[in-house]
C-alpha cells in the first residue's frame, strides 16, 4: 500500500504536468483566435485566467496566477517541468521554483533551472524550506543586486487582511517589512511580560491580542471597542429564542445564541456609545430571496448596495470567494439592464474584470425554471468556450426547514439586520 501511495502522489504530479501543458497551449490558441478577430494587441489574452480557474474550481485570481505558473514552466523552465512529469516534485514545489525565480533575466532563471531541477537525484531529497533557500543561494551568486530590488519592491506590498477563523473568531494578518513586524511582536510582548509580572491573570497570549486591538482602535479597553456591524438574522432567532444561525457579512455563520448577546450587549441601556439599529428586509417563503428594489440610474445606489452585499456575501463568480469590491450590472447597462436588485451581483474586482472579455456573457436564471425551483438568486457565466457555470446567492437566516415559522402580513419572511454602530448613526 505504500508503494501505492508513492505510485498515485507521482501520477499526481504527472497529471499537474499535462495540466500545465494544456493550459499553455490553450493560452496560445486563445491567443492567436483573438489576433484574428481584431482585438488589441494589449488585451490578448484577457479572460484566459478565469476561464482556467473556472474549469479548475478555483477563483478566476487563482486561475490566472496558474497560467502564469503554466507559462514560465513550458517557455522557460524545462528541467522543472520534466521533474513534475517524472514525479520528482509536486505542483507545489515546482511553483516554489518559479516564484522564487521570478526576479532574476531569462538566462539566470534556466541557469538555476538547471542546476536545481536538473539535478533529480538532489531535488527528490530537499523540502519547501531547503529547496528555497538553494535557490535564494544560487540567485544571489548570480544576480545580487534583483534580490536586493525584489526586497525593495516587497515592502510596497505591505497589507493588512482579515479572514474568519472557527468559533466566531478571525485571522487579523499584516504583511509587514521585517523591521515592522519584529518591532510591533516585541512591543506587544513587553507590554505582556510588564503587565503579568504585576499580577494580570490572563495570558500572554490574551494580553498581546488585547493590547494589539487598544492601541489600534484607540480604545481602553478591548472588550469596550464598538464598530460597525451587519448582523443576519430572523426574528425568531432575535426575539423566539429560535436556534436559527444568524449571518455575520464578511464572516458567515454564527451560532444564534452568539448573536443574541452580540445585540444584547451593544444594547444596553449603560453603553451610551453603541447603538442598535433594526432595519427590516423581507424575504419570500418559497426562493427565500430578498424583496427586489429598483433604481434608473446606471450606478448603484447606497441603499440597493447594502441590499446585494446582505443578499451574496461575498463575490459571486463560482469558487472566488473574495470580498465584494463593485456592484455589477448581470446585463449590461449599455444592453438596456437595469438597476435592479435582479440585475446586479457583488463582484471582486479581478473576477468583475475577467467577465468584460470577448466572449463572455451572463444572465439572471429565473427562480421558477423547473431546474431552480425554490433556488435562491441564481447567475449563468458563459465563457467564451460555451462552458456554463451557475452561482446561486447563499441562503439566508430563515430559508431553511425550520419547524418554527412565522407569518407577516405581507406573506414574506422577516430577515433582520443588527447594526452595532460606535456612532450611533444609521447604516
């Protein structure tokens, strides 16, 4: 069985390798059909990403970063490719090879293709770790001053992000110039080592995330921090004490009990600096989708965006995923679409981008298609190769089999939005 194991992971890889060359080829192809359909030369290409993506399952940005990888592997890799289709290496560490190359000319990148993934018997033995630093090694020799450049160029690309973590928790990471970061760890760790060595019982951990959120926010203290929130939820899960879970936008799911005493305790009457809005939204019994509202002007309005971000969550292009960046016309404005809860969908911006090349199209799925029925908002993508792929809006808190339903006078089902709000202002 062993040997089994060893057999599949090496047909893995040389089925990551044919992957690698049917997507250089297709590139290729798409390519040279677009030249000879006229289209500029500086946008060749354009679309080919998230197609990749798409017939991958994975986000159109992920997509067009593997033809990337596809590209230098096939153009100017071969030793690394033959490693993948031997089985010697798997995907990952053959992308290892070509981001860790990425600074260096033409001639300095196979150089080191050469001598790293040329080596077979050497590269089957080095892991993630080592056959990095080989390769930083080799490139300094060759090139010291690209490294020096791709260090100055990474500092440009400092961020912050935000993703949710289990338990109603969240992943708060910065990408931070060395000297940032190891400066910022050893602040919050002295501060944690002075505050328990005069007797504070939490941990060290628990004070550095504490003291992290004050002096970020500006807060005394962590708990007391109050932002903005869209809260989710029925009004049997806020006031029938329904088990319910409640949709928290940019997070997901939270127990109903955990948004109970989210409202419960921006609500106090003793907080005079959080307030608690209720704004009703409505939802029909049969799709479980949000009541529609309409606007004439081609860019969305404020209220009708805050209804698409409530109703998708995140980004709608299948596999994607990512926060919702622009509020984007299904059938284009300049086609006569209108701006309509039904004709707009939340969108990144790569995958928002990747739908304007030639070729693509979308459109609204009606709820009542036999194929729906009961779906809730429900978007075709038709890529240029006739591949269809559907995206239904998540469901809503209510919209499940809850043997506790209640009825409003308008026949439709009472989706709340909680917005603790430092200010007080509504959302």
């Amino acid at each position: 069985m062993i040997d089994q194991v060893r057999a599949l992971e090496e047909l893995k890889a040389a089925a990551a390798a044919a992957q690698v060359r049917v997507t250089a080829v297709f590139d290729a192809l798409t390519r040279r059909a677009q030249a000879a359909a006229g289209v500029k030369a500086d946008q060749l290409g354009k679309g080919v990403g998230a197609q990749i993506g798409l017939a991958r399952r994975e986000s159109p940005n992920r997509g067009t970063r593997m033809l990337g990888t596809a590209r230098i592997l096939t153009g100017e890799m071969p030793h690394t490719l033959q490693a993948l289709t031997l089985g010697v290496i798997n995907e990952w560490r053959a992308t290892i090879l070509v981001k860790e190359t990425a600074c260096l000319s033409l001639e300095d990148r196979q150089r080191i293709d050469e001598q790293v993934a040329g080596n077979l018997a050497e590269l089957e033995t080095l892991g993630d770790n080592q056959l990095i630093a080989r390769i930083k090694n080799l490139s300094y020799a060759l090139d010291p001053h690209s490294v020096v450049n791709r260090a100055s160029k990474a500092a440009s690309e400092r961020y912050v992000s935000c993703r949710p973590a289990p338990d109603t928790m969240t992943y708060l990471t910065g990408l931070l110039p060395v000297a940032q970061g190891v400066g910022v760890f050893a602040a919050l760790t002295r501060e944690a080592d002075r505050l328990r060595a005069v007797g504070d019982p939490r941990t060290k951990g628990q004070i550095m995330a504490d003291t992290l959120v004050e002096r970020v926010t500006g807060w005394a203290k962590a708990e007391d921090v109050r932002v903005q929130v869209q809260l989710v939820m029925t009004d049997r899960a806020l006031l029938a004490g329904s088990v319910e879970p409640a949709v928290l936008p940019g997070y997901g799911m939270v127990p109903a009990q955990f948004a109970r005493d989210l409202v419960r305790k921006t609500g106090s009457r003793t907080d005079k600096a959080a307030r608690t809005w209720l704004r009703r939204l409505y939802t029909e019994p049969s799709t479980g989708q949000l009541v529609g509202m309409d606007s004439r002007a081609r860019l969305v309005p404020e209220g009708l965006a805050r209804f698409i971000a409530v109703r998708d969550q995140v980004c709608r292009m299948p596999w994607c995923g990512a926060p919702i960046r622009h509020f984007d016309h299904i059938k284009p404005f300049r086609d006569g679409g209108t701006t309509s809860a039904e004709n707009i969908q939340g969108l990144c911006e790569a995958c928002n981008q990747a739908k304007e090349a030639p070729g693509w199209s979308m459109n609204t799925v009606s709820a009542g298609s036999a194929a729906l029925r009961g779906a809730s908002h429900t978007v075709e993508t038709r890529t240029p190769t006739g591949h269809l792929y559907r995206s239904a809006a998540p469901p809503l808190p209510g919209t499940g089999n809850d043997p506790v339903q209640s009825s409003s006078p308008s026949g439709c089902s009472p989706t709340g939005i909680i917005a603790p709000n430092h200010s007080g202002s509504s959302m």
